[in-house]
C-alpha cells in the first residue's frame, strides 16, 4: 500500500487536517480492514475500484464512488473489490460543519453521497476530481471548491473550537464538567453546541481521542504491557480500557495488535 498526505491550503487550514492518497493493487484474496472512530469526518473520492462496506448481521454495501463519512461512532469494516485508488479530505473535528447545510448528527456512520450533499455542484465536482491527472490538481480543485462554498471563516463556534483543542491537548483525559467549567457554559448548551457542529457530544469525542491516543501507543510498540497502557491513557483498570477498546475497535488489544491491521498501522502507526 501505498499511503501519502498532503498540507491543506493556507486558508483552509482551520477546516482540514490533511489530504490523503492510497494507492494499492488488487489482491487475490481482499481482506477486510477495519477503520477506527478518529472524531474527524472525511470527504472521499474513489478513483479506483470500489469497496464494499460491512453493515449488522452480515449485510454489506458497495460504498458511493465519492462521499463524505459522518462520524463514526463504531469501527467500521470495509473491504477492497480491486485496485485501490483514494484521495480524501480529512477535516478537523469541527471542520466539516461550516460547508454544508445537512445536521451533521445525521450523517453518523453513514456515508452521504456527494449529490445528496451539494446537488449539481457535488456531481460536478466529482467528476472533476475523478478525471484530474494528479494529486496536485485533485488538491486544486477541491480548495476551489471548499473556498467557494465558505462565505464566512467564522461560522465555527468559538467555544467549540477551544474545546476541541483542549480535548486534544490533554488526549481526552478531561472531564465535561471541567470542559464546562473552562467554557462557562453547563453541560447541557456544550452538549448541544458539539452535537450541531461535530455531531458528537464532548464525552463521546473524548473517548475518541482518547483511544486514539492508546492506539498510537500500541501500534508502535510504546507499551510495556495492557496494564501499562491503560494507565498512561488514564483508564480506571485495564478490564475498563479493553471494554471500550473493543466497543470502538471490534477487538481486544490483544488480537489487534496480532492481526497487524494495514489500514490502522497506516494511518496511526
């Protein structure tokens, strides 16, 4: 696999995290990867094959050729059907909100198509991207693109903001009430101010970027044992830290770190 990012334009710097490409050939036998809840939303653009997305009981789905994923808020299983080809925006937390007119709480664990997103505006820009030589003119177009559509830089909630940076200071170790003491506002308008804007409350991005952060530590081998790393990332036991590594993961640490998950080692590695 091949994996690169790429830095945002200068004024979209407050919105995107990173560009991001990977490029694969296709397997004889495709295996199923799983993508773990990072508290960012991403707007992706398939180039290559498509790949089929595991939903409950078994069922699945051949993703839209490009999207935006809402949060997740469960790991997400999907699988390649030929050569891989993907550029993707990865936006902040709070990054997607200030493009789109849709409740980012309803797009949680679903992949919007385009269209349904922008209308003619998306389709066009999808074609654009697709038939785009390289990855320098794909990251042209969408900052055109993005540009175009963000009238006022501040439509971001300030507080939000600040939170979301002080969430990821101090790597979800943070309590909400101390997030609203810090802010002067109760747990309820922080509450509604986070689901409006990032779709997630603050407790649920919390323990996002905590794991996050627990995940980082696992895949490169920063860890003497689980107990270990329960107690750098300040769970209360380590029967806690593998319960909600599980819930966002689908594994214990145990059979994660043994499975050496390509995409995970990719991202986060």
């Amino acid at each position: 696999m091949n994996y690169q990012t790429f830095e945002p334009n200068q004024d979209l710097t407050a919105f995107i995290k990173c560009y991001w490409t990977l490029e694969s050939p296709k397997e004889e036998t495709p295996e199923k990867q799983t993508i773990v809840p990072d508290g960012c939303m991403e707007m992706i653009f398939h180039y290559g094959d498509l790949y089929k997305q595991y939903l409950d009981k078994g069922n699945s789905i051949i993703q839209p050729k490009c999207f935006v994923i809402g949060q997740l808020t469960r790991p997400l299983e999907i699988e390649p059907t030929g050569e891989t080809g993907i550029f993707s925006v990865r936006f902040h937390p709070e990054g997607f909100m200030p493009f789109t007119t849709n409740p980012i709480k309803e797009m949680e664990n679903t992949a919007v198509s385009l269209e349904k997103l922008f209308g003619k505006d998306g389709q066009e820009i999808e074609q654009q991207v697709l038939n785009a030589n390289s990855t320098s003119d794909k990251i042209k177009l969408i900052d055109r693109f993005l540009l175009d559509r963000l009238t006022n830089f501040e439509t971001i909630d300030r507080i939000v903001r600040s939170t979301v940076e002080t969430i990821i200071t101090a790597n979800g170790q943070l309590s909400v009430d101390e997030m609203s003491r810090q802010t002067n506002l109760n747990r309820r308008q922080l509450l509604r101010k986070f689901s409006s804007d990032i779709g997630l409350s603050p407790k649920q991005l919390s323990r996002t970027i905590r794991l996050q952060a627990a995940l980082k530590m696992l895949l490169n081998d920063q860890f003497s044992n689980l107990s270990h790393l329960a107690y750098e990332n300040e769970y209360y036991d380590q029967a806690h830290f593998i319960k909600e590594f599980k819930e966002f993961t689908g594994s214990t640490p145990k059979e994660f770190y043994g499975t050496h998950l390509k995409m995970s080692s990719l991202f986060y590695g």
